[in-house]
C-alpha cells in the first residue's frame, strides 16, 4: 500500500547519484542565448539612444567616455547601464541599430553599494581604444588635418596662379609690350 | 453550430433598440453596445435561449476625452458554441452608474467589486460592494481614472499617530497634511462600509468557534493572501478570503508604457507561466495590427508554451505533495529534478529560466538552437517515464488516497456556476479547454485529446494535470515534426507600433485555465486599457464556498490542489 | 592512591557513596546523551539528503559536515529570549526544562549495550530495576504532557491545537504499545529489560511479527515523527506547539524530540530485535555485544528516516482512527497469541 512510496526512495539512494552542483566551485552551462550582463562593443556604437528609450525601467542613461570613437563626434555619448534597475529582459539589445550590444553570459554582479552596481562604458565596453592607439588616431588625425590644409593651401596657391596667369595673358595682349619694357627695365634696372 | 452573426440577429430582433452598434471581427466575437438599463434583460436572455452561462470578466476603460466610462461585459459557453460576447455599456463620467449581473451570474462578483474600487462606477444591486484589492486609505481616490494624482506620500515616519486598539495591539493613523488636501490628492470623502475584520466577526456564533488565520505570513501558502477560517474545534464552518497583498498595479503601468515595453511586464502577471502571458497580450495586439506571425514562429511558439506547460504542471503537484505531506517528501524534490531540463531545453532558445519576454509582436525573438530537437527528444523520454511513476505513485499510496479521495468534490453544475476553468473545470466532467474551444496559433493541426475526470475531487484534478503533461508531450512531439524552415519575424511590423483606435480580446489557454487580454487603443503609441482575466482569480472566488464543513487539513488539501498562483489575482 | 581512598569511603558511608556515584552517572548520562542527540540530527540530515538525490551539510566541519550541529546550537544559544505577552510565564519556562527531564527520567532505567568481561555480560545501565519495560513506556508517556504545557501556555491557537491534536494522539496509542509491551513480558517471564534481552533466544520480532508491526506504529506516532507529525504539521498549523518558542528553549524542545527518537528506538531494539545479543566476536570480545548492538539500532534508525522521507501524513480523525479501530484489536490477538505461545512453550 505504501511500499511503492518507500521502494522509490530506496531506489534514488542506492543509484548513489547526488544532483546539488557545489556552486562556487562549478558553474554551470550556460546556453549561448543567455541574457546576462551587457557588452558594448564600443566601436560601431553610434550614440543614438534607441536603448535608452526603449528600456521598460529607465536603467540605461548616456554619458560621454573618452576612450570611445574621437575622430567621429566629440560629443558622442555611450550608454552606462544600472543594474541595480535592469531586469535582463533583452529589448535594448533588440532594438540597438548597429547590432554594437549584446549580453554575454555574467551572472554575478553583486556590489557594496548601489553606485558599485552602475556599470559605465568602461566596465561593459569591448573594443574601446587604448592609449596607444589613442595617440595613433590623433596622429593619423592631425596628419590627416595638415595634409587637408597643405592640399588646400596649394589648391589656392594654384587658383591664384592661374588667375594671375590668365590676367597677365590678358594684359599681355593689350600692353605687353609696356609690361615687357618694364620688365626688361626691371631687368637692367 | 450557432455563429455570431446568427446571435447577433436573434438579438436585434428579441430587443429591437437595445443594441446601438455591433460588429463581428474576428470570426467568433461579437461586439455590441447595449443600452445600459436593458443589460439585464440582455445577459438573461442570451444565458437562457443561447446558453451563454460562463461569465468570463469584466472591464472598465476610463474615456476621460469624450467624458464616459465604459463597462465591457464578456460571456461565453460551456461547451454549447464558441462564440465570445463583448457587450459594452457606456456610462456617464460625473455619476457613473450600472446594472450589477450578479443575480444571473454568481461569479461577477468579483469583477464588479474590482471596477468599483479601482473606477469608482456603482454597480446597483451588488451584494457586497466592498474593496478587494486596494487597501483602506485608498478607497475612494479610484486609482484606475486618467485624473488620478497619485498616491499621497505617506513615508514620513514623525507623522505617525499611534492608536492602541481594544485587544492592545497597536495600529498606527496618518493624518493627511495640509498642503495634501489643497493639492487634492487624499480623498475626503470616502464611502461607508464595515471592515473586513467586522465582517468576519459578524460571523462568530458560539462560545467555542475561533477565526484561524492561514493568513498572508503563513509558512506555506503559494503567496501571500488572507485566508480565515472560522473553526469549530477541528471542524471549518465558514472562510472568508481576502486578496491584494502583492498588487503591483500592472495594468496602469501598462497604461503608461509603450506596447512593446509592455512584453516584460506581462511576465510578472505569473512568472510561471509566463509565455502564455507574452502570447495572449501579443495576440491581442497583434489582432489590433492585423499582422499574423509567420508558420515557423508559430511552432516555435507553441512548442514552448507547451515545454512551459509540462514544468508548470510539475512544480504545481510537487508544491501541492509538500502541503499534504511536510517540505521533506521525496517525490517533490524529484519532480524538481525533472523540472530543471525541461527549463533548460526552454532557457537554451530564450535566454532566461522565468522571465522570458519571449513572444514579440508577429514572432518570436530567437530561433531554435543547434541541437534542440535532440535534446527536447530525450528530456521528453525521460519526462514521460518518471511522469509514468509519479502517477503509479499517487495511485497505489493509501495514505494519499484516504486524504484526497472525496475532499473538496465540485460537482459540474458547481463548477460551471462557480466560475472556474482549467484543471478544474475538467476535473468535473466539463471539456472546457481554450485550445479547442477557440482555436490559436495552429493547435487545430495538432491532434491531442482534452483529458477530463469524472469525479471533481481533488485527487481527480491532480491527475489531470499529470495526464496533461503526456498530452503535452505528444504535442511538442507532432510540432517538431512539422516545423517548417522559414522566417521567424512577420514582415511590415512598424517600427513605431500605433494601431489603430480599436479594442481586441485573445484568449489562451493558460496553465492554470483560460487567460484573456483585453486591449484598447485610441491611435496613439500607449494603450488605453489592458485588462489581464486570469483563470485563478475565478479559483479564489470558488474557494470560500467550498471549504465549508471540512478539517483543517482538507483547507490545504483542498486549495493546494486548485494549484494557485496569487501574482496572477492581484496583478 | 586515589583509588583505595574511593574504596575506604565505599566502605564506611555506603550510603553517601552510593548516592555520588548515582549522581555522577546522571551527569555523564546526561551530557553524552545530548552529544549524541546532536549526532542524530546530524545523521538524519545526512541520511535523508542522501534519499533525496542531495548532499545533506557538507561545508562545516569539512565535507561531512559534522560541526554543523555545534554551530545551529551556538545560533540558538545567542538568540533573544522572547516570551509572547499574554502568555502563561511559569507553564512557558518550564515546558522544555520537563521535556528534557523526562528523558533523563527514561535514559536512567535503559540499558545502553553491555561489555563482556571475564566471559560475564555486564549491561552498562544506570539503574536496573526489576520493571523497567513498564516504567521506560509510561515515563515515555509523559512527553505529552509537556507538549500541552507548551502548547496551551503559549497563547497561541495554532499552539493550541498542536497540543489538542498531542493529547488525542497519545491517549489512543499508549494503550496499544503497552499491551504489546505486555505480551513481550509475557514470553520472556520478566518486565525487566535486561532479563527480557537474555531470554531472546529467537528474537520476539519473529515469536511476535503483529506485535513487533504494532509496536514500531505506536512508536513511530508516540514520537511525532512522519506520518504521524500532526502535532506540528507545518501547512496547517505552522509549528504546532513549538511555535512560540524561540532560542535555546526551541533548542530543548528540539533536542528533545531527539533524544526521544533515540531511546524509542533503544527500546524496540531491546524489546523485539534481541538487543545486544549477536555471536562473540573473538578478538574484540570486551565490546563485542555493543557492535551488534549499534549496528541493529543504526538500522532501526534509519528506517525511521527513510519512513518519514517517503510518506505523507495522516489527518488527525485518521490518525486516531487507526488507534482505535485497527490497532487496539490487533494487540489484543496479540496478547493473545503470547499468552498461548508462552504456555505452550512453558
């Protein structure tokens, strides 16, 4: 009568098998499509804060990051996340343009305190330039400007030629001959 | 088969004059507007002459531009048709005032305390007009109209005047300020009624009848509602129920969220069942659209919503067994184990064990994973194999037995006028099941029986929700054959969505019964309205009547095996 | 030295020597056993982790987990002391204090193995009277009675109808145990429990299998465990009479349910599975009986765990039911039985 309830007990503990995962010791598997923590790939953000519009709880808020992209806007700003607000439900990464965040498979995220807990783009960003080549793309950047301004220096300069040439043609033809002497006698002269 | 058009006809003739507009969309629905003072005689003939005896819910839209509230009536049918009936009433906004239908239908009781409360519409002849889900300091401000000004800041602790009841326990008061009143945000007028503590008391009979609280803090029930139970030494002669305990106000922050931010918040209507929740409001708004999901995201959808069923269904028993036998009883923590990959198959394609903000509007977010068919295909081996014992299980324990067997019988007629559906409902010979009776997504391709019980007790209802997971087996299994390759996003969903002014009703077919959502939009990217029906709210209401006269140990037995979910009730 | 000092006292006060050592027995008893009740919960927990396809404590005390029942006492040491206004203060404060002293009560006249020394079979056993079966069964009985105090002092309407439910449970179960103790005494011409484990040639759990069936219910639901834990069923009645107790008085209580496990199941082994009797083990011959003895007990302990990790429980009118209706007429054939049994065999 009550013997299937003990004989299905006895059977679990004799297969010996235990299923607690000792936790801080092993993690589990997580599935790719796992909705943890974000990451930005800082790279192909474009600031345009569809994120931030769309999220349910207002977590997400956009501040500027220095080591972001600096040759396409100054101003640009990149999304800091709060997970103190943040419920995972993924409709930021859903909604992002550019495909530039998506959600990585971290988990533990416990802080001190509640600012602890507010992850800027520096703590979810991937891609962010370093220092290194910060200083290249200001170089490339700066070389880049005096290559634009010589270019445009001898752009003018052969404007001006040009139109002096013309002019001088122009002249030429009515008084060439004065401009000739005069030229000859700033020659001798 | 009796259709809408041919309801709608036999209507307009029986009560030329009563129904100002109407309409028919989709196939099965039919909405009307029917004068106010003749909704009685409306609701009367339609149960009588078209068996319409299932009164679904109610729900209240506060059209503050044009001035009027208005009261959407749903009723349905056990089983004789399936047409759907939406007949709406429109009141004035400066007096509202409608017909109470709970002389025709026992269960509108609650739905019309609820509009009361939250609107502040009369209902004229309602029984017992008193707050549910709000507590007393708000009764009167009606949170639910556009004009509400928010809840008065009650945080300041110095403003607390401390009052020491006869029994010397002490309760605390706190006077509005001044600046509150001139702002008008603390109603003054508050209406009349006797507290719920009187009202039990009223009761008491005899010198040794005490009121037991299995109330919100009690050890074991599935979230926290109040339930006492007047006893007489071990016998129960009266319940009365109270709920609203964890009322998050989910449909006025949906009220103030856009359609799509609206996906993660219906989640948390029940977090177990939280994709039904994701289809029904997606379905409605969907309807609202007029996109329909392509093939492969239907599939995909109900092979989750039916891998979302079996894990349900598991936890459900296993927390009932712990109610009967204490938190140490082997085969709930063995269900748990069984539980844990069936939510891995489903958190593999989601993302998430719970909250899944899965179902998007004309698809679904993420396609099936490499390896999912195979790994679906051995968790469902191994589901039936052990599902197969845990019945043999609870079939030959006697202990079992002698303590579920004729406790808590709900006889069919009981059970239909009751109002519940679900398990339930089928456990007493009535198959009630959404997935036949209105057909969504492809279940009408699916071939799957409607498992029903004759005995209406509780042991019956505990079988049949582990007969449903192998009916749920079979399904996924049917799907996974014919799932077809293709997109799983419908093409033309508007970036910005703004349907049309229009209202929409989907029903699904939950885990606990039938979950409706009614949504109404008036064009603009927030929704007007959103009405969540849930099945056990309809559970909470029956529990009262059918706890009169059994032990103490039967309450559990009893509302542990009508498997309640109390996020669902207070929403 | 010390030692012919102790006998030249032996010697003159008699009396007072006799009164010391009783003494000083007590107090060995009554610490070995609480260290061993904690032993238990720890065993329990182990054992019905292992039922459960889980690891019970595994992290204090390294990976057995052994200490953990040293620091659940030390929490329950540091806990305030709460008692509810309104409650009964002298009833209260003595519960748990008359829970533990029946046990010591009980664990005086129960005997805990023997030694062989000299090829003679010392009982290691506190006080040896001549009708401890009896007295061990009504002293058990007594448990009872602090369930109510405790549960009628506390103020409490779950309390209340822990102690309710307490009451009619003992009453309709102590008449079948005691009969089925009777009918032991009967084939073994002795209610005394040494005498009764030296006439098992054949144990009384085969001579009697009704009896040995009717004993091991009436004692699995005289201690309160599973199925028959109504008393302090959680769902229904949260804690049932420990529900207002909170600290080392919970901690009594607690351990008192223990303790009482313990020598319940000392004395089924004693009464019906030949209690330290078992072939001479040649080489360890001095402890030899108290192997056998452990082992048997170790057995009988955990099926109790495996019984209550298994089954679910009864309700209370079910429970007295079977006392009644079922079990009290099976002692009877029971009886019966021994009596005929006996004669023939005398």
């Amino acid at each position: 009568m009550v013997l299937k309830n003990l004989k299905m007990t006895l059977k679990r503990s004799l297969s010996g098998v235990e299923v607690t995962r000792l936790y801080p010791e092993k993690i589990m598997d997580l599935p790719d499509a796992e909705r943890g923590v974000h990451v930005l790939d800082i790279r192909k953000c474009i600031g345009c804060g569809a994120c931030a519009r769309i999220c349910p709880n207002d977590c997400i808020k956009l501040v500027p990051y220095a080591r972001g992209n600096p040759l396409k806007n100054k101003k640009q700003q990149y999304p800091q996340i709060d997970y103190g607000r943040c419920m995972f439900c993924g409709l930021c990464v859903d909604e992002c343009p550019t495909s530039c965040l998506t959600m990585s498979k971290v988990f533990e995220i416990a802080g001190w305190n509640r600012e602890d807990i507010v992850y800027g783009p520096e703590d979810i960003a991937v891609g962010f330039y370093s220092d290194q080549e910060l200083n290249e793309l200001a170089e490339e950047a700066r070389k880049a400007e005096e290559e634009k301004k010589r270019k445009a220096a001898e752009a003018a300069k052969a404007k001006k030629e040009k139109a002096a040439k013309a002019k001088a043609a122009e002249e030429g033809e009515k008084g060439s001959g004065e401009k000739a002497a005069k030229k000859s006698e700033g020659e001798t002269g | 088969m009796t259709t809408a058009n041919d309801v709608l006809s036999a209507l307009q003739s029986a009560f030329p004059g009563a129904v100002e507009e109407a309409k028919v969309s989709p196939e099965r629905q039919l909405w009307a507007t029917i004068k106010p003072d003749k909704i009685v005689d409306v609701c009367k003939y339609l149960r009588d002459d078209h068996n319409f005896d299932h009164y679904s819910g109610a729900a209240g839209v506060d059209r503050i531009k044009e001035g009027l509230f208005e009261v959407t009536e749903l009723l349905a049918s056990h089983g004789a048709h399936q047409v759907v009936a939406l007949l709406k009433m429109k009141t004035p906004r400066d007096n509202p005032s409608v017909k109470s239908l709970t002389g025709l239908y026992w269960n509108a009781n609650w739905y019309e305390r609820e509009i009361w409360e939250m609107l502040g519409i009369n209902f004229e002849g309602h029984p017992e007009l008193y707050p549910l889900l709000l507590s007393d300091e708000l009764v009167g401000a009606w949170p639910w109209r556009k004009d509400y000004k928010g809840y008065p800041d009650y945080n300041t602790a110095d403003r607390a005047i401390e009052i020491v009841n006869p029994e010397g326990y002490a309760d605390y008061s706190f006077a509005p300020t001044k600046a509150e009143i001139e702002a008008g945000t603390v109603p003054f007028e508050r209406p009349k009624y006797p507290t719920f503590r009187e009202r039990e008391e009223m009761e008491i009979k005899g010198e040794s009848e005490m009121i037991l609280h299995m109330g919100p803090q009690h050890a074991v029930v599935p979230g926290p509602f109040l339930l006492d139970i007047l006893v007489d030494g071990e016998r129960v002669k009266k319940a009365f129920l109270d709920v609203g305990y964890i009322h998050k106000g989910i449909e006025k922050i949906m009220e103030n969220r856009t359609y799509m931010q609206g996906i993660p918040i219906t989640d948390r209507l029940c977090y177990m069942a939280a994709l039904t929740n994701n289809e029904a409001y997606c379905g409605a708004v969907e309807r609202l659209l007029r996109i329909e999901a392509p093939e492969r995201a239907q599939y995909i959808r109900m092979i989750l919503q039916e891998l979302s069923r079996i894990q349900s269904h598991l936890l459900g028993t296993g927390e009932f067994l712990t109610l009967i036998a204490s938190a140490v009883f082997s085969p709930f923590l063995y269900m748990i184990i069984d539980r844990e990959d069936v939510l891995s198959c489903i958190e593999s394609v989601t993302g998430a064990r719970i909250n899944h903000s899965f179902v998007r509007f004309g698809g679904v977010r993420n396609d099936l994973p490499d390896g999912f068919k195979d790994m679906t295909l051995d968790t469902l081996k191994m589901i039936r194999k052990k599902t197969e014992e845990y019945k043999e299980l609870l079939l030959s324990d006697s202990i079992y037995r002698k303590r579920m067997e004729g406790v808590g019988v709900l006889s069919p007629s009981e059970a239909r006028r009751l109002g519940v559906s679900g398990p339930p409902l089928r456990a007493s010979d009535t198959p009630y099941d959404m997935r036949r009776e209105d057909p969504y997504l492809l279940y009408k391709d699916m071939d799957f029986d409607v498992i029903t019980r004759k005995e209406g007790d509780s042991k019956a209802r505990v079988e049949v929700r582990l007969d449903e997971i192998f009916e749920s087996c079979y399904i996924i299994e049917q799907c996974l054959d014919q799932i077809p390759s293709g997109p799983i996003m419908a093409e033309g969903v508007p970036k910005k969505i703004k349907p049309e002014p229009g209202e929409a009703y989907y029903r699904v077919e939950d885990h606990r019964g039938e979950m409706g959502f009614f949504v109404v939009s008036d064009g603009s990217e927030k929704p007007v309205k959103v009405k969540a029906r849930g099945p056990v709210y309809a559970y909470f209401q029956a529990l009262p009547p059918l706890l009169e006269g059994v032990y103490i140990a039967d309450v559990v037995a009893i509302a542990g095996s009508m498997d309640a979910c109390t996020s669902e009730v207070d929403r | 030295m010390v030692l012919s000092a102790i006998t030249e006292f032996a010697a003159q006060e008699p009396k007072i020597y006799g009164l010391v050592l009783g003494l000083v027995a007590a107090a060995i008893l009554a610490s070995v056993i609480n260290v061993v009740a904690m032993l238990l919960v720890w065993l329990e927990r182990k054992v019905m982790g292992d039922f459960q396809a889980r690891y019970g404590p595994n992290r204090v005390g390294g990976r057995w987990g052994v200490l953990q029942l040293g620091a659940d006492a030390v929490k329950l040491f540091t806990k305030e002391d709460i008692i509810p206004r309104g409650a009964d203060k002298p009833v209260y404060v003595w519960a748990p204090i008359v829970a533990v002293a029946t046990t010591m009560l009980v664990a005086g006249a129960l005997p805990f193995g023997a030694v062989i020394i000299d090829g003679k079979e010392i009982p290691l056993v506190v006080a040896n009277m001549d009708i401890s079966a009896f007295y061990i069964e009504a002293a058990l009985s007594i448990m009872a009675i602090s369930a109510f105090m405790a549960g009628w002092s506390s103020n409490n309407k779950y309390s209340m109808l822990g102690a309710f439910r307490g009451i009619a449970r003992m009453i309709a179960y102590e008449v079948p145990m005691g009969v089925c103790v009777i009918s032991v005494a009967i084939m073994a011409h002795s209610l005394n429990v040494v005498e009764i484990v030296q006439a098992q040639s054949i144990w009384f759990a085969i001579a009697q299998p009704i009896g040995f069936v009717i004993f091991a219910i009436a004692l699995i639901t005289d201690l309160g465990r599973m199925p028959f834990d109504q008393t302090e069923a959680e769902e229904e009645i949260i804690a049932g009479y420990n529900t207002e107790y909170s600290g080392i008085r919970f901690g009594l209580l607690y351990f008192q349910e223990y303790i009482v496990m313990l020598l319940g199941s000392i004395l089924l082994v004693h009464l019906y599975l030949g209690g330290w009797n078992g072939p001479v083990i040649p080489v360890i011959s001095f402890i030899s009986p108290m192997i056998w003895f452990f082992m048997k007990l170790v057995i009988v302990l955990v099926g109790l765990i495996w019984v209550r990790v298994s089954l679910p429980r009864f309700r209370i009118d079910q429970v007295t039911d079977l006392g009644w209706k079922i079990l009290l007429p099976l002692s009877m054939v029971n009886l019966a039985w021994a009596v005929a049994v006996g004669l023939y065999f005398a």
